[in-house]
C-alpha cells in the first residue's frame, strides 16, 4: 500500500519503527515521506536534523523526505481557516460572538485529532510525487477517533446538507417577487462548504481503507497487549484490518557465562518477555512481523539501519526500477 501507518500505545517505540521502515523503503528505490505527529519532533532525533511542516530531504539517505506536523500549531491553523470562512457567510454583527465559540470549541476533546485529521487528507492529497508515505501516528487512542472521523462526520454532514436544503425551501416559499431564494439555493456558500467537507472525508475513508496498511507497534508487557488487542477491535469496526505487529524493547539475552545478580535478573526478564511473545502469537490473529531488541543507546545511524533490517514488512521495488532490472 502507499500510505503506511504505525499505531500504538505511547512510549512504544513507533517513531523508531516507522522511521526505520521509511529508510527500509528509500533503501528499496522508493522515493519515501515519514510523516510524524509527535509534538515531542523525535523523528528529528532519529535522523540528527531539524524537520518541519513541509517536507524536507533526509541528509545522508537517497529517496527520503521527512516532515513533522506539530499538533498545537496546527489547531490554531485549522481555528483560524474556520473563522476566516465563517466571516465571509455572517453578518459583521455575530463575528465576535461566532469567534467565541470556535475558540472554545478547539479546547474540547477532539480537536486536536480534528485539525491533525484535516493535515493528513492534505498530506495523501498532495503526495503525487512520493511511492510511499509513512506515517507516525499518534497514540492509539487518538489515531482511533482521528481513522473514525470519515464515516462519523461523513453522516453528520449529509443531515446537515438535508436541514439547510429544507431551510432554504421554506425560505423560497415565502419568498416574493423575483425568487431571490431559488438562485440563493443554487449559490449557497453554506451548502457548498459542507459538500466540500464531505467530498474530503470521503476521500479521506475511501483511502484509509484501499490505500493504506496499518501495523502495531507493542512491548512485549501485559498492559501494551491489552491495549493492543482494543486497537484491533476498534480498528475492525472501521473496516481497516491491521497487517502485522512489531514487538518492539525486547530484553537481549545475557551470554551463557555471564553471573550475578544482573545477569540473574535478565534472564528472569527474558523468560517473562518470551511467554509474553508466545502469548502475542497465539492471541491475535495478525502475524508478528519483527521482535526488536532494545538498544543500550538512542537509535538513530547505523542502528536505525538494523532495525530496518530486522522489520519483515514487505518493501516492493518501484515499476522502473522493476522494468530495469529485466
């Protein structure tokens, strides 16, 4: 698929991940975007370089781009086009009051992952020029009601369209004269602006659930195994099926002939981890497509390389490079 997301809980690993997966690709000829929404900009960590909005070339890597969309900035973003587009349809008497209520509508629960749901229909719209976007996504709570937004809005719209259609039918049957309301109904920027609305989030679904392939990303503890296990259940709800699984901070076993009380404590670790691992096999039907193990240092360089090597996700060659290789 094109457009790749890496989802899971907080403080699982899923920048590492989808940063190493994008290397996996820009190494296969792929010409590749790693989009993160992480506010905490990790993925500039990963690759010692300062990212922003737009996209920006991977220094050192061939075929790679990477661009991290901050959260916040984007909410006042999303805030300031929906007050700019209020302005032009009400009288200049209720724009303050109306401003009002958009502020604090963008302080209620939700409004992060609307304003972030709005910049990845952006980013899949104007992806022309790249074999595969991946995405870093947020926490699994928050990606879930970000995915959920299409068929949720995608509805609340088509109600909305029907109550402004009849609106504007009373409207014309008390009109007189010359119909000004008919030619209102035909122009009207309300109506035009939602069907707009809906064209995106039917875009937005009709891509999520053709376009795009979904792995978790999990520790292997009993806490990231339940949550992963609720993602799968949501996430099926939406009719988007989850690929795969990469269990990621896995404990490195300690050699045969190492002693002590660290040594001792490792390995009672790493028998806990591997019953764990064995449970993750047999609980969910999605395979598991790598087991990681934790590095002692950050990984970013030569260990993001490994890690890239370690991710069984499938990597296809792009056409002309296919057609060459013949």
């Amino acid at each position: 698929m094109k457009f790749v997301f890496f989802g899971g809980k907080g403080g699982v690993g899923k920048t590492t991940v989808s940063s190493a997966y994008g290397l996996k690709c820009a190494r296969a000829g792929l010409d590749t975007l790693v989009v993160s929404t992480d506010p905490a900009h990790s993925t500039s960590d990963v690759f010692d370089q300062q990212f922003g909005d737009d996209p920006a070339p991977v220094e050192g890597h061939e075929n790679l781009w990477a661009m991290e969309i901050d959260p916040d900035e984007e909410v006042q973003r999303h805030m300031q086009e929906i007050k700019r587009a209020m302005s032009d349809q009400v009288s200049p008497a209720v724009v303050n009051a109306i401003d009002r209520q958009i502020e604090l509508a963008h302080k209620t629960p939700g409004a992060h992952e609307a304003a972030l749901f709005d910049r990845f229909v952006d980013v899949m719209r104007d992806s022309e020029e790249y074999d595969r976007v991946v995405f870093d996504t947020s926490p699994t709570g928050g990606t879930l009601r970000l995915l959920g937004l299409p068929e949720f809005l995608g509805d609340w719209i088509d109600r909305l369209l029907d109550k402004r259609a009849k609106s504007i039918e009373l409207f014309e049957k008390a009109a007189v004269g010359e119909h000004e309301a008919r030619r209102r109904a035909e122009d009207d920027p309300i109506i035009r602006r939602l069907e707009e609305r809906k064209e995106t989030f039917e875009f937005a679904g009709r891509v999520l659930r053709e376009e795009a392939a979904f792995y978790l990303i999990l520790n292997p503890d009993e806490l990231s195994i339940r949550e992963t296990g609720r993602a799968i259940e949501e996430l099926t709800e939406y009719d988007l099926d989850v690929e795969g699984l990469v269990v990621n901070k896995v404990t490195p076993e300690p050699d045969d002939d190492e002693g002590g009380r660290g040594a001792r404590y490792l390995r009672e670790r790493c028998r806990t981890e591997r019953d764990r691992i064995d449970e993750i096999r047999s609980a969910f039907d999605e395979p598991v497509v790598a087991t990681i193990e934790e590095r002692v240092q950050e990984v970013k360089g030569s260990l993001l390389a490994e890690v890239a090597a370690e991710l069984a996700v499938e990597v296809e060659a792009p056409p002309a490079a296919s057609e060459s290789a013949k």
